[in-house]
C-alpha cells in the first residue's frame, strides 16, 4: 500500500494518520513484544514511508510509549467492567479486583520487561499520564468508597491495602518474567483477600 493510499484510508475511517500509527504499533506491541521493534517495521505494518513516522512524534520513544498506552487501553477493554461500591460483598469485589489486576499485569508486563534497555520509552510513558483511571487508581477510590459507605473499618488503611494487592499482581509476574534464585508459590486469591480484610474489615 502506499503512503497517500494509507492516508486516505485513515481519513476514509475517521482516524489520523498519528492514531492509525499508534494503533498499528499497539497491535505490533501486542502480538511481538516490544523487543526489536523499529520504526520500519512499524512504517511496514501501516503502509507508509519510514519518514512519515517523524510528521507525527518527535521520535521513535514518542511512538512507543503511545503505542504501550494504546495498548494497555486495549487490554483493559478485554478485561471488562471492575464491581461498583456497594454491590455484592466486599471480599467479592476485591477478590474480581485482584483476578483483573493479575490477568491485566500479565498481558502487559512482558512488553514493559522488553523495553528495560529503552528508559526514554518508559519515561515518555510515564509522562503521559493515566487521568486517575489506571486499574490501580480505580481500586484505591473503590475502597475509599466502600469506607465511606461503612462497609470497611473507619479508619481503614485503603491505601495501603490498594499497594498490598498491586505488589501482589507485580510479584507474581515479574517473577516468571525475571530470573531469580529459587521459586516460591504465589499465595492464592483466597488468602491474599484474607489478610488484606484482616486489616481493614470491620
């Protein structure tokens, strides 16, 4: 395809080019890793000139870390909808929590581990910003709800509890990601649920 053919299809769909770029990339990300991925392979993959890139980011580590947010969005939409303050119990929701904060850590890791050799691409990503709706900024105003409905201990550490069940999601799969002396079994669910409430129940 060439680049004016690929143009006209993003404006044909409703999309920028920069946003068929960053979606392109993302699916590349999602499929590969993030591990040897350069700029003419993404140009490759969209169907334009290896230049066109350079209309639209001010550099490949711009590109990626678009790329690594469109990715991660997408990987959350998979995942479906997190329990609303006040439904069911609250050792339910935590424990629904915590499965998507294991399935969503899983998924998106990997290429995160792949780009250790590439900090500016981790600091661009940072820099984007997650407008509070990042999985871990969602868990910690669910609990904070949930104290305020009274269905947790007035003065309830939710903060801390949110940081317990987020290192749990980063310690059960950076260790298989990560070479390390020995192995030691990830607690389950039920007991990570258990100790967290031990703490912050009424």
């Amino acid at each position: 395809m060439s680049p004016r053919k690929a143009a006209a299809l993003r404006h044909a769909d409703g999309r920028s080019l920069r946003e068929h770029l960053i979606a392109t990339a993302g699916r590349m990300i999602s499929a590969q890793g993030t591990a040897g991925l350069t700029v003419r392979a993404i140009a490759r993959e969209a169907g334009v000139a290896d230049g066109v890139l350079y209309n639209h980011f001010t550099d490949k580590e711009e590109l990626l870390a678009n790329a690594l947010r469109a990715h991660v969005r997408a990987v959350e939409a998979e995942l479906g909808t997190l329990p609303e303050p006040g439904s069911a119990t609250v050792e339910w929701n935590l424990r629904t929590h915590l499965e998507y904060g294991l399935a969503l850590h899983r998924a998106i890791l990997p290429a995160f581990a792949g780009l250790l050799a590439q900090p500016a691409v981790l600091t661009r990503f940072g820099e984007l910003g997650g407008d509070g709706d990042e999985w871990r900024d969602r868990l910690r105003e669910y609990l904070r709800a949930e104290r305020a409905l009274g269905r947790l201990a007035a003065d309830a550490r939710v903060d801390a509890a949110a940081a317990m069940l987020v290192g749990i999601c980063h310690e059960a799969v950076l260790s298989g990601l990560l070479p390390h002396a020995g192995s030691t079994r990830s607690p389950a669910a039920d007991e990570v649920i258990e100790a967290v409430l031990t703490g912050i129940a009424k």
